[in-house]
C-alpha cells in the first residue's frame, strides 16, 4: 500500500531539504500509479450499492458526517459517493476492502445518498475495524500520526495490509517480519500474527512462506504430487509436525507468503468446509489479492487512456472537415460499427471462429457497398 506521505507534503513541512524537479516529477508520477491502481477498477460515477456486496472496492469513511452523528456508527462509503455525495468533507482513505456494500445514505447518515437515495437501513453483512476510524495496526494509531515527528520512520514507511483481517501494519510492529523477505516485490501477502494465530493450518505450507533462510530442514513434500483424493493438509502434517509445532505456531507471527500460495492450498471437501466455518472462503481465490485488484486497476486505466487519445484523434481529424464531411464520416463510422457488432454477433451465436479470410471478406463486403452508394449518388 502506499499509505505512504507524498513528497509535496514533504515539501510544505520542511524548509531546508532541497529536491530537485526530477525528484518531484517522479514522486507524482509514483502517487498517480498508486491511484490509478487503487481507483481504476472502481466506477467514479455510479454508486456500487446495487451491485450488492462487492468482492473488492476502493472505501472512504467521512469523518465529517461522522463526527457529526450522534452514535458514531462506522460506515464506508464508495468512490462515487465520496465524489458526489460527501465533496468538501474530510474523508478518511480507506483503500481496498472485500465483500463490502456502500452505507452512504443509509441510516448511519442524516443525508440522502445523491446517487442511490433508496437503500437498506443498514448492510448487515458488511465488517468494520478500527481503520474504519482512521486507527491502523496493533498500535492503534492513526496514519500519519500528529504525535509524532514528520521525519519519524513509522510516518514515512509504507504500511502493509494483511490479506485476511485487511488491517494495516507497520513493518516493525509485525513479529518475526524479520524472517522474511517483506520487499513488495518479494512475496504476494502478509498475514499477520493475529490472524496466524486463528489459522495455524498455514505454517504446514512451508514451500509458500517467503523466508530469508531455507525452509525447515526435513520439511519435504511434494504438494504438487499429491493426489486430488488425497488431502493435501493431512499429507503436510504427517512430516515433521512435531518441529513445525515447536518453530512457528507456539511463537505466534506474522508470515509473508510468495506468489503461488492461493492456488496450491488444499480444495478437498473436509478443507473447503473449514475454510468457510473460518469465515476465509476467499483465500483460495487468487482474484481476491490485493496484487490482482491493482493490475485489473491498472489495466483499466490504461484503456480509458486509449480511449481518450482515440477520442482525441477524432476530434482532431473532425476539425479539419467542413460541417457536411463531418456528418458524412460520422454517419460512415456509426454504420460501420453497426456492421461489424452484427458481423461479430453472428459468429458468436454459432460458436465459430473468426479466421482471417472472415475478416477479409467482411472488409471486401464494406467495400462494395461503399460502391454501390457512390454509384446511387
């Protein structure tokens, strides 16, 4: 995460650290690949309430609203409410949070949500922790924290979320984060000691931990050749059980996990059941990282951009038509949209292939009846 302070927060603070422009330049340009990351799967315009429980969006609490209510109910509210609904208020960001429904509005709120004004007096379903209240990690302290000193390392360090409670953690206050490569690039998630602790199971999938040193010496199984019949837990249990008891579940830490864990987790029946008596049904999914969510996040900016310049090259070619050529292109461009959805359609509807003498022959097609117009005219 980069809960993380932006360098021109920096540089209102201070007086005597000179940075140069490249420096400024490439702190912007890191904070808006964070946003886009975060923001670009979430619609900016449409409240997400009717879309139920999200599986992962990007949450606000407005503190405003907050602080102005009589029992202080915690709520989240999603990106377009933030924007439509709660402008000009203090909101707290609360980054990315699982299974959640948009409160905005609804009876924690003296407003009407602006977007949806019909919703549920409350979203029963929905989970809140203390970040929800702009406190963060076992310290319980808020992000950056005023009573501390700009240059203190836990103001300027970036947090880390744990994949199960989505909490948010400084990297010394997780015990034994020591033992681990805890660089972003090195591992997939964190989970944290607390949530270790309820799910000691983990500490069995010794191939999958992001250790500094070698996994525990004589903890050898093959995970990928254990048959689909088989439970894959068991199988881990039965080696070395003893020394894992004795090495990590009695000393109670937090585990950074490499790219690949979700996946190889058991799937048995007895396993998926306990996953779901645990409440962590989502961990064997691998759409639900929060490394997954960023790259759909930065995929989907990258194609408003597209869109953007290609709305821009239009616009720049229109400009250079008198009104009648204008008309006449953009009558030829809808047309041939038209064409080829119903070209496309068609295939679809009878599960074929498109090959490219289909696509050749779509274009000669287009070609003869541009003919056939300019001959009638």
């Amino acid at each position: 995460m980069s809960i993380n302070n932006n360098l021109n927060e920096s540089l209102n603070n201070t007086e005597t650290d000179v940075y140069s422009l490249e420096e400024i330049i490439e702190s912007e340009k890191e904070q808006n690949e964070i946003a886009n990351a975060v923001l670009g799967a979430s619609d900016a315009q449409n409240c997400s309430y009717k879309q139920g429980y999200v599986y992962r969006q990007a949450l606000y609490c407005c503190l405003t609203c907050l602080n102005s209510s009589t029992d202080k109910k915690l709520h989240g509210i999603c990106l377009a409410c933030s924007y439509e609904c709660h402008q000009n208020h203090e909101l707290i960001e609360l980054y990315t949070k699982r299974n959640f429904r948009c409160d905005c509005g609804n009876s924690k709120f003296s407003i009407k949500c602006k977007l949806e004004p019909e919703k549920e007096p409350q979203n029963i379903n929905n989970k809140y922790n203390h970040n929800f209240n702009g406190l963060y990690c076992s310290c319980n302290r808020p992000y950056p924290d005023p009573e501390l000193s700009q240059d203190d390392t836990l103001n300027n360090e970036e947090m880390i979320q744990c994949t199960l409670c989505e909490d948010w953690f400084h990297l010394k206050h997780l015990k034994g984060a020591d033992l681990f490569k805890s660089n972003e690039d090195d591992y997939e998630d964190l989970i944290c000691q607390g949530c270790m602790i309820k799910n000691q199971f983990l500490w069995f999938y010794q191939d999958f931990l992001a250790l500094k040193e070698k996994k525990l010496e004589n903890f050898d199984v093959d995970v990928e050749n254990v048959t689909s019949d088989l439970c894959k837990l068991k199988s881990l249990k039965t080696k070395n059980c003893e020394e894992i008891d004795t090495n990590w579940k009695d000393k109670e830490l937090s585990c950074f996990l490499i790219d690949g864990w979700r996946e190889n987790l058991c799937k048995c029946d007895e396993c998926m059941k306990n996953y779901k008596d645990m409440d962590i049904e989502f961990i064997i999914r691998h759409e639900d990282s929060i490394k997954y969510y960023e790259e759909c996040g930065k995929k989907m900016d990258e194609m408003n951009r597209c869109e953007m310049d290609e709305q821009k090259l239009l616009n720049n070619e229109l400009s250079k038509m008198n009104r009648v050529s204008q008309v006449e292109f953009l009558h030829n461009l809808n047309d041939f949209k038209t064409d080829l959805k119903d070209f496309l359609a068609d295939f679809a509807r009878n599960g074929q292939v498109v090959k490219r003498e289909n696509i050749e022959a779509f274009f000669e097609s287009l070609n003869e009846q541009r003919k056939k117009r300019r001959v009638q005219f």
